[in-house]
C-alpha cells in the first residue's frame, strides 16, 4: 500500500467536490473520519507466550446510517491505510443508496503465522476491544482481505455471548447456517454484469452481441464471466488468473472451465480447449468489454495505449492507474469506476443485515433481483451526473455519491 494512501483518497475527493462546487465546511466535516479507534491487545499464544497486537476501527460518516466495512487481517496494515479505506466505503455506499456510512477496521498481523487457535483468540479478542464503538445499528463489519466466514460467525458469536442473546445484524458475510444471505458469494460478480449491461446500453453497444475479456478468475471474474454468458449472451472470450490468460475468439465455455479450475487446485492453467496467451496479451485484445478482476494497477501508463476495448469495468478496486484512466478516456473509452461496479458484495450485506434484524430471510431470487435493481438505478443516477457535469464516470460517480452524503450532513446540522 502507498504511505499516504489517505493523501491520495482526498486528491479524489476534493477533484469531485470542485467539480460541484462543494460548500467549504461540508467539505471539511466529510475529510475527516468521525471515529478513529486504535486498540492494543494481549492474545495467548500456543506455547504459552504472550502476544500484544494493535488493531482499529475507523468509522468516516454515520450520517446516512451506520458504518460499514470489512475488517483485514495482514501485516501491513497501518491507521492510515484503514481510515482511506473507510472513507472509500462511505461513497461506495452511498453511490449505491444504501443507508449507511463507511467504516474499515484491521488487525497488524500476519494470519498465516497462526495456528486456528490463536487466530480464533485473536478474533475474539480484537472483537471485544472494539465493542465499545460497533453494534447492529452503530457499525457492522464485514470480511476483507484474509478474514473470511468462520471469523465472522466467531465475531458475531463473541459480541452475542457478551451481550447474552444472538445478534445476527452484528456482522455480514456470516457462513448461511448462522445467518448469512443466499447470493452472497455471487453477488460483486453479479453487480458488475448489471454494470457492464447498462453500459454497454449507454454507449450504444448490444450487450447480447458484445465480447467480453475478463482478467482474474476469483470470485469477482469467475462470477462475473459466468452471469455476463448465462443472462446477457455476448462471447467470453478471454478470462485469466494469476497461471496466465485463455482465449478462443468463438466464445469460451466458462461452466467448462469453472469445474477445470476447481480440478486442478483452481488455476485454470493447461486448460485444453482454448489457446493460451499471456496476461498482457489479453489486456491489448480487441474486445469491446474488458472487465479487470484481479488486482490494483493492472492497467497503468506502461500499457494504457494497447488497451483496444471501447468499455472497462472495474471489477478489481483500483485496477486502473489515474495517469492510465486518463490515457483512457482521451481514447473515448468509457469507464465504469470500481466503487459503483463492485458494489454488489457490499448491497448484498446490507441484503444480510437487514435479512438478520428481521430474522426473516429471503429467497435467492429475491436477493437476485433485489441486487439487480440497485447496481441499475445506482448506473442510471451517476449516467445523469456525468451528463449533468460534463465529466468521466469515476468523478460523477464520486459526485452523486458526496451529493448524497452532504445532504445528509446539511440536513442533519451540526450537533449541538
Ligand atoms: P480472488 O482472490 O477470489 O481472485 C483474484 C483472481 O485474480 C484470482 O483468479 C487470481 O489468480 C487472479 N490474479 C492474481 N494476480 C493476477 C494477475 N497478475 N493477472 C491476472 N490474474 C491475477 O479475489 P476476488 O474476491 O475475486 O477480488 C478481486 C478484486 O475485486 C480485488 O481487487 C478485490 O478487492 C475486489 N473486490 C472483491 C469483492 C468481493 O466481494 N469478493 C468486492 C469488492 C471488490
């Protein structure tokens, strides 16, 4: 992660709040997290050690409701790179219209070098420290990078015990049989083809005839891949992971390759019926939809120039460089920033959560159509700001997303 990843957020930020003219003490209040929590805990390790790790909670904005975000595990991560995080997520929830705020919270700790044990107690622990400042209706984490459902049903577990009764709208991204939602693992690969219909629409392109390159097959592309063939039609034809990238300009049988991937220890290397070609190649392909789904800064300066597709969308957060989106967009690309497109993993929790305070629980169908409806207006809403302002996608959709807020903000005044 980049030192002053909170710098670089509030570059983007503020980019937007000129272009609509944002009252200056708006922009003031919304620069800055509301809460910042930094906690330092003891864990018992397996051979009778003591361990203390540092941990936060950072909570940007409650003015739209509660906080929202996952919390990370992993060695790197610092105050700074939590709070810009946080702060990403108020917009991406907002650009959504669901009614919360952002939050981002982490543990400095590398979860490979634990046993399940210390890692349990870690989670347990880092839980009850920051208790004082989440609850179902105050802030809601959710799994990020290296924390998955079982910690998540740990976490819910931990807050209920101490509270003395289940509460299940404690955290989302729960394992199903403790209260998680149906289509939630399909639901960012599912938001992102909602995305790549309406833009394609927007352009003028028929999203049934198009060609499609997807570059990372994990959960957001293998997903994505398989919704975009499924219910919008169109030729896959590329996808790639980290093992190097497949191609067949006749379209790919993407179910084929998803039981090829999870036979061969989910790398789709070697697989038979396409021709294979590098990762770099299938950036430069003459595709009209390319949807990067791996990593950040896939696309960069380097290799900006080679990208023929008339249509990007973001799958990944931050795949696109600033200096390559504006190589892009003087190429009259059209690109569908990764805070809108991926925002169907974080609709889907809300989805959870409010499935959990109502102990009430949905059908997939329901979650599916739900989601779709979202992703569409949320697209329709920031295709109206970009018209309205003149402006790229990413700051119409950092518009429409600080509009939302700031008017909460305004509205609400300032207390006392
Ligand atoms: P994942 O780990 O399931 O999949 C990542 C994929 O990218 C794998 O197939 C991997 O092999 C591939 N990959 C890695 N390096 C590559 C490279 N150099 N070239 C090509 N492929 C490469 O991760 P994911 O959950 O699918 O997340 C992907 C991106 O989407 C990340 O930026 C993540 O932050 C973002 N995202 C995910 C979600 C979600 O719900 N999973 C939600 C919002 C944003």
């Amino acid at each position: 992660m980049a030192i002053n990843l909170f710098e670089n957020a509030l570059k983007q930020f503020n980019k937007a709040a000129s272009v609509m003219n944002l009252d200056t003490g708006l922009r003031k209040i919304l620069s800055h997290p509301q809460r910042e929590l930094t906690v330092n805990f003891p864990v018992r390790m397996d051979d009778g050690s003591t361990e203390v790790f540092t941990g936060y909670r950072v909570q940007h904005s409650f003015a739209r409701g509660p906080a929202k975000g996952g919390i990370r595990y992993h060695q790197n991560v610092t105050l700074d790179e939590v709070k810009a995080l946080a702060f990403w997520m108020t917009w991406k929830c907002a650009v959504v219209g669901i009614p919360y705020g952002g939050g981002k919270g982490g543990v400095t700790v590398d979860p490979s070098k634990l046993s399940m044990g210390e890692l349990e107690r870690l989670s347990r622990r880092f839980f009850s420290e920051i208790q004082i400042i989440i609850g179902e209706d105050k802030d809601i984490p959710a799994p990020d990078v290296n924390t998955n459902a079982q910690i998540m049903a740990w976490f819910m577990d931990t807050y209920s015990m101490n509270m003395g009764h289940s509460v299940l709208g404690i955290v989302t991204g729960k394992p199903l049989d403790v209260g998680g939602s149906l289509g939630r693992p399909e639901a960012t690969g599912r938001g992102v083809r909602v995305v790549a219909e309406e833009a394609a629409n927007y352009v003028g392109m028929d999203p049934s005839k198009a060609t499609y390159a997807v570059q990372g097959f994990g959960n957001v592309g293998s997903y994505a891949a398989k919704i975009i063939k499924d219910e919008v039609g169109g030729k896959i034809i590329a996808v790639s992971d980290v093992s190097g990238a497949i191609y067949n300009p006749e379209g790919l049988c993407i179910d084929d390759i998803i039981k090829y991937k999870d036979e061969n220890k989910g790398l789709i290397e070697g697989y038979p019926k396409a021709e294979k070609i590098s990762n770099e190649d299938l950036l430069s392909l003459d595709v009209d939809i390319l949807i990067p789904a791996a990593l950040e800064n896939a696309i960069t300066v380097e290799n900006a120039n080679d990208v023929k597709a008339k249509i990007i969308v973001e799958g990944a957060n931050g795949p696109v460089t600033p200096e390559a989106e504006e190589i892009l967009l003087g190429k009259s690309c059209f690109l569908v920033p990764d805070f809108l497109a991926n925002a169907g993993g974080v609709t889907v929790s809300y989805f959870e959560w409010v499935q959990g305070l109502q102990h009430y629980f949905w059908r997939l169908e329901d979650v599916r159509t739900a989601l779709h409806r979202i992703m569409k207006d949320a697209f329709s809403s920031v295709a109206k700001t970009k018209n309205k302002y003149e402006t790229d996608m990413r700051t119409a959709a950092y518009v429409d997303a600080i509009e939302k807020v700031a008017t909460a903000t305004k509205l609400r005044g300032i207390y006392p």
